[in-house]
C-alpha cells in the first residue's frame, strides 16, 4: 500500500486559493477544502487554529507574494528600467498556484468588497505598490503621481481580464511601459 503523502500548510493555502477563485470565500470551509485533497477536518485542524486563522494565513501569503518576493524577484534586475520592465512582466504572468495564480488577485479583490480585514489587507498592497511604482517612474525623471496610478489601474485590470478570458497580457503591459517611458 502506497504511503499518503503528508500535507502541509502550503497545501492547503494552495488548495484554498483555488477554493478562492473558483467560488469565491464561501469555498473556504475546512470540510469542503479536505475533500478536495482527499483528507479529514482534522488534518486542516492540525495546520491551523480554525477558518479565520486560516484565512489569515492565506491573506499573509498572498501579501508576502504581492510585496517582497516582488521586489526581491526585481532586486536582480540593475536598471530602473530593467526593473520596470520586470515589474510589468511579473503583474502579467503571476500563476505560481502555490500563491494562487493568476486568479488570486481578482478573487481576493473581490473578497475585499466583504470582508473589512481583506479590505485593509488589499488597500495597504495598494499603497505600497503604488508608491513602489511612483519611486522606480521619479527615478526615471516621470514625477506625476497619476502616472503611477493609472499603471498600476490597468495592471489590476488587465490582471482581471487574464483570470476570465485565460490570455495572456504581458504584450499589452509591456506597451503600457513603452508608452510611459516615451514619456521621459
């Protein structure tokens, strides 16, 4: 008889974000979640507390994703430039299902609309990546602050239509790029 693998958080964040995606927050329910990997409750029970530590541990990873292995994906890059060109790259072509692929975002996005504590989780990934962006555009000599915003706008956007139409946007993004640096 063949050994059952031993799940581990991850698993089960992974499994959640697409419990997320697929029907959206009332998907996150430790019964229905261990069905999906083939498991008992006691087994999510063991990783975490109940659903809202659960919850939390899935917004932490997700903001982990969207901030500091961001940035630390970008570190290698040594242009400004070439960071933002990555930066864009990065925005177009999240599908680590681990961190919740493409769709995460859409879905947390949306979660926020009813949940206070994801809503202040998305606004401070908001503010951080907004000013992210607003230092790598004014070292390039781009100091309007909207300039920063309507790219990040259209990364959310564009992030969106990628979780519901399948394709890809990195060209798309990639022009936006162009167009902003035209601007210097």
């Amino acid at each position: 008889m063949a050994q059952k693998k031993t799940l581990t958080p991850e698993d089960w964040l992974r499994v959640g974000f697409e419990a997320l995606i697929e029907e959206g927050p009332g998907g996150l329910r430790a019964e229905a979640l261990a069905r999906e990997l083939k498991t008992t409750k006691g087994s999510f029970y063991w990783h975490f507390d109940d659903v809202p530590s659960y919850q939390s541990a899935m917004l932490r990873s997700w903001e982990e994703n969207a901030i500091n292995d961001v940035v630390e994906r970008m570190s290698s890059e040594p242009t400004t430039v070439g960071r933002l060109r990555k930066l864009a790259q990065i925005a177009a072509t999240t599908d680590d299902p681990a961190k919740g692929g493409i769709g995460a975002e859409p879905a947390i996005r949306a979660w926020a609309r009813s949940d206070k504590r994801v809503a202040e989780t998305v606004a401070k990934v908001d503010h951080q990546r907004i000013d992210y962006l607003a230092w790598l555009l004014q070292d390039l000599g781009i100091t309007n602050p909207d300039v920063a915003r309507f790219v990040y706008a259209a990364s959310i956007g564009m992030e969106d239509l990628s979780s519901r139409d399948g394709k890809s946007n990195a060209d798309a993004l990639g022009s936006l790029i162009d167009l902003v640096l035209a601007l210097r």
